[in-house]
C-alpha cells in the first residue's frame, strides 16, 4: 500500500508563487490618484494626434480629452490636470532631448511615456532600452511618478504578419523589461491590441480596426487606449 502524499503544501506553494508572480508584474500595478495631480502623456505622432485631435476625418475625441474628463468627473475633489507633449517621428533620444525644457519644467507629478513605433522602425534595440532608461531616471529623479505604455502597431494583422511585427514585438519587451527593472507601472499596449485584433479583425485587415493607416489612431482606437490608461489610475 503506497503512503498517501498531501498535495496541501504544492497547492500552497503554488498560489503563493503565483501570488508574488501577479504582484511583480508592472502590468498590474496602478496609480493611486492624489489632490493636484498633473498628468502629462509624452510620446510621438500618437499622442500628438491625440491631444490634437486630429486628424478629423477620422477622429473626434483624442483619448487625452477622454481621459482627462474621466478622471476629472471621477475625481471631482482632487483638481486634476492632464495634458500632453510631443510630436510626429519622435524618438526616445528625442524625447530625453526635451524632457527637462518641455515636461520636468511644467511640474507635472505623473508622466505617462507612450513611444516606440518610430524607434523600433530606427535605433538598435541596445540604444533604444539604454535611452529609455535614462529618461524614465530623469523623470523619476524630478521626483515625477513614471507610467511606461509598451508601442502599439505599424499594420494591424493579428497573426504576426505585418512587415515590421518582429521588431515591434522585440522592442515591446524591451519596454516590459525595462518597466519592471524601473518598478514604474506598466500599460501593455501592444498585448492590449494584440489581443483586440484576434476578437475583432477576423479578416486580418491591415487597418481600420483600432487605427485608420495600420499606425495612427482612429475614433475606436481612440476610445480603445483611452480605456487602457484609464485602466492604470484608481
């Protein structure tokens, strides 16, 4: 007769470590919003587009405005701010280049870094995770709470076929890894629209899902990221 074994302590072990795993990963954590928060969201093209809401064939609402009138009904006692920095093509290097004049200056407490599209398309992926580094340690050395968004698309085929998916892909990682070595939040982008493409696009259209050229957003994709950073406050 074999002794029995009790499966209690695998059991245990195994939500513990599961437990510990969920609490490591940057994807789950938030930001608890306090009175006078300024959030500014700071990138390329996509986020200039959204503050700008532009262009207007294709939207009507930036998730910018979205999300700042979300958060202010929200928190109606807090006097939240929101607003944005950048522009079309930027890179990282273009964006340490700037950080102190046009964000660090403005004061704000949160900075939300949404970029990559444009670096994984023209910097070696070395340069791009060291670059990331350092403005995320320039953010955080102003003291400002860091938000790191994973890049989003360039061709919106959900089977990994787009021209460009391998490099996006490896430089998405970068920016996961990045934020857990950082311990800043992050908003996985990439896996959000990932996952949204094979829900939505079973005819594996190259765009006019969640952006109207494969890369820029239109109104859905608008509403769709302004969802997932809302997803980051509490």
């Amino acid at each position: 007769m074999f002794p029995r074994i009790s499966l209690a302590p695998v059991l245990l072990l195994s939500f513990v470590s599961l437990a510990i795993a969920a609490e490591d990963d940057p994807a789950t954590h938030q930001v608890v919003l306090k009175k006078g928060d300024k959030i500014i969201f700071f990138g390329d093209s996509l986020t200039n587009l959204a503050g700008e809401e532009k262009p207007k064939e294709h939207v009507k609402k930036g998730y910018v405005n979205i999300v700042r009138e979300k958060l202010q009904e929200k928190h109606k006692d807090k006097n939240i701010e929101v607003d944005w920095v950048a522009t079309g093509g930027h890179t990282v290097p273009d964006l340490i280049n700037r950080v102190d004049k046009d964000v660090i200056a403005k004061k704000p407490t949160i900075v939300v870094i949404q970029i990559g599209c444009n670096d994984a398309r023209r910097l070696p992926k070395d340069k791009f995770k060291s670059s990331l580094e350092e403005l995320i340690d320039r953010l955080q050395k102003a003291g400002i709470q860091v938000i790191q968004c994973s890049l989003t698309s360039v061709g919106e085929k959900h089977d990994g076929t787009n021209k460009d998916d391998p490099n996006l892909e490896a430089f998405a990682q970068v920016e996961r890894e990045v934020a857990a070595a950082k311990k800043v939040p992050l908003n996985d982008l990439r896996k959000a629209f990932v996952s949204y493409w094979k829900k939505n696009n079973a005819e594996n259209k190259t765009s006019g899902v969640l952006t109207y050229d494969g890369n820029h957003f239109n109104q859905n994709g608008m509403d769709f990221v302004a969802e997932q950073m809302l997803s980051k406050f509490k």
